[in-house]
C-alpha cells in the first residue's frame, strides 16, 4: 500500500512477501518506483512512499526442494541416461540477507543480515536428474559442475514461455549437485503457485522441445568467455556471472 494513503498497489503470493518486501528494496509498478519502508506480517501489508533513489537490493537467501511424491517418471528421448520426473514437492526458502548497490556501478552500500521466518511452497516440479558421467562431461567443458548446471537452469526457465504459454515468471527453478532424495545432481522447475497449475507438468510432457530451445539459446550464443547474457536470470545483479 502507498503510505501517502492511495489504494493498493498490487498483490503478491504469500511466499514470495518475504524475498519482495522485506528486504526494503526498490518496488516497481506500473512505470514509478517505490521504496518499501515497513512489512506488516500479521495484516499481511506492506507500505511503500515514492522514490526517486536509485539502488537495487540483491536478496541473499538458502533454498531447498523436497520431493515429496513422484507422480511420472520416464528417460530423455535423446539421452537414456538422464531421467525426467514430475512430482510433488515443497519448496523451502529462508530470506537470510540483503545487500543494497549502486545501479551503475555495482558497489555494495548496504549489507544486512536477517532473521525471518522459513517460508514453504507445496506445489508440483518436473525435475532432471543427471548421471555422474554427464557431471564429468559437463565439468570438463564448462570448469564448473555447479556453475555449468546453474546456467542450464536459469537457460531452461528462460527457454520455458517459448514452449509452454506463461510468463517466466510463473514458474521457479533450483538445482544441486547433490540432492539428498535423489542422490545425484538434480535441476527442478516448479510452478510458482500453491498446488501446481499444470505449467510443469506441461514441461514434462514437452521436455525434449524445452531442451532442444534451450540448446539453441546457447549455441547460438557468439560469446566465448562466460558473459552472462544468455543464461541470466533476472533476479541476480546485473553483472554477476552465473556460470
């Protein structure tokens, strides 16, 4: 809400309050900025006064996924040894810091540790699970296991609104390199809405068109020395090297 007393700005999910407000980062809507100068947990409100300020708060934050029950299992068409599953699961996300910096130049002006509350998300995931000579390979070509399987899958959620109508902002990704349910590196792609509204499970059934867009994306990238221009996702600073 405007603190000068206007209607409501707009509405978020509940799980995603935490990430968007607490942090007192710079909201925009509709063309203006606002900066937000309090979060009310129990009316579930936050206000927010007009800013000219030019800042962006980059959210630190631990996340983990649960599976909770796979509903569909089945091998990728193209390579038999990386299995696709759909499954229910719970997404865990603890908002643990924030750091706020210079639009332009990256410089950090604030750092703030945070203590808020463990927010959960039940709702439905495809998710890739990868063998250990696919790690090897993908290590050898990347120098990064864990950068290189990142990148696929801020890749893949780019990728997604090509191949399943919906704003990529609808679903939400995590990968590990060990995923203690799985045993083996992981890449989940979860629909962003309580319960699931069919967006991964659509996915799931079109997996090969996703990652053949997504290999296009890439390979048709010019860069050869780790821009991030391809592989970005929105939410990290401008600048960061995600792989």
């Amino acid at each position: 809400m405007d603190t000068r007393g206007d209607p409501v700005l707009t509405g978020v999910s509940c799980y995603r309050t935490l990430e968007d407000f607490a942090t007192r980062p710079i909201y925009h809507h509709q063309g203006r900025n606002y900066e937000v100068q309090s979060l009310d947990l129990d009316r579930d409100v936050a206000w927010l006064t007009p800013t000219e300020s030019d800042y962006q708060t980059r959210v630190q934050y631990e996340e983990s996924m649960t599976i909770e029950e796979d509903i569909a299992t089945k091998p990728l068409a193209t390579r038999d040894d990386v299995t696709v599953h759909f499954a229910d699961v719970t997404r865990w996300k603890q908002v643990t810091g924030f750091q706020r910096r210079d639009h332009r130049t990256g410089e950090i002006l604030i750092e703030e540790s945070l203590n808020l509350p463990e927010t959960t998300l039940s709702t439905r995931a495809l998710y890739v699970t990868l063998p250990p000579g696919l790690e090897r390979l993908m290590q050898t070509m990347s120098g990064s296991f864990e950068g290189g399987l990142h990148a696929v899958q801020h890749a893949l959620v780019a990728t997604f609104p090509l191949v399943i109508l919906c704003d990529r902002r609808d679903v939400g990704s995590v990968s590990t390199t060990d995923h203690p349910q799985a045993e083996t590196s992981a890449l989940f792609i979860y629909d962003s809405y309580r319960g699931g509204v069919g967006l991964a499970q659509n996915g799931y059934d079109h997996i090969e068109e996703l990652f053949q867009h997504t290999w296009e994306l890439l390979a048709d990238c010019g860069c050869f020395n780790g821009c991030p221009a391809c592989i970005q996702s929105t939410p990290l600073w401008p600048g960061e090297r995600a792989a």
